[in-house]
C-alpha cells in the first residue's frame, strides 16, 4: 500500500525545497524548466530565456540541484538542466491545501458566504 506522499512529506524536506525556491531568479529558472519538459534546455539556452548568467545562474541551479528539483547532466560539450520534481512541486503544493480548513469550526460548509 502507498502511503501518500504528502503525509510522507518530512517539513525539514519541504523547507529546504521552499527555501530554494525562495529567490525571483530561481524560480523564474524552475519555471523555464519546468515549461521545457523532461528533455530540458543547455545552461546556455537556460541563461538566454531567463536572463540569469554565468556564475549566477551556476549558483541558483547547485540550490535547486541540492534540493531536487533538478538536474545537470553533461552531454558532450553542453550542460543540459532539467525539471525533475514535478511529483515533488506537486507534494508541496498539496502539503499545503491538503489539510485546508482541518481545524475550522466550519468544515465542509460554504467558506464564502460568511
């Protein structure tokens, strides 16, 4: 039986993947991965489509590696980088909703018409 992966989700996990995320730079990098899909992009056409160069760039993507949610991998003469955790940037975002409103006195009614 596979236990869901949002109650498996460590909080010390889920920071150190919010706290690399946390920089407009990187995210913005994260996003570009994430719209190339699975193949990825060169660390060239990485750095020409979000404006994030050189030793910069080469920083934000070892904090995003650290946290996997990417990859480098050599291929020939080019670094290729690539999204990898689609699962685990969909675990954070329903580590955050999935206990939505637990404690409310509410639960289940119509949280709009107050």
């Amino acid at each position: 039986m596979k236990i869901n992966s949002v109650e498996n989700l460590d909080l010390t996990v889920a920071a150190a993947q919010f706290a690399a995320l946390g920089s407009e730079q990187r995210l913005s990098v994260l996003r570009t991965l994430v719209r190339a899909g699975p193949e990825g992009l060169s660390i060239g056409e990485l750095g020409a489509r979000t404006g994030v160069t050189g030793s910069t760039l080469t920083h934000h993507m070892k904090i995003l590696a650290s946290a996997g949610l990417v990859t480098q991998a050599k291929q020939g003469r080019s670094i290729i980088c690539a999204a990898v955790a689609y699962d685990d940037v969909q675990a954070l975002s329903e580590f955050l909703l999935n206990e939505c409103c637990a404690d409310s006195a509410t639960k289940g009614e119509d949280h709009h018409h107050g």
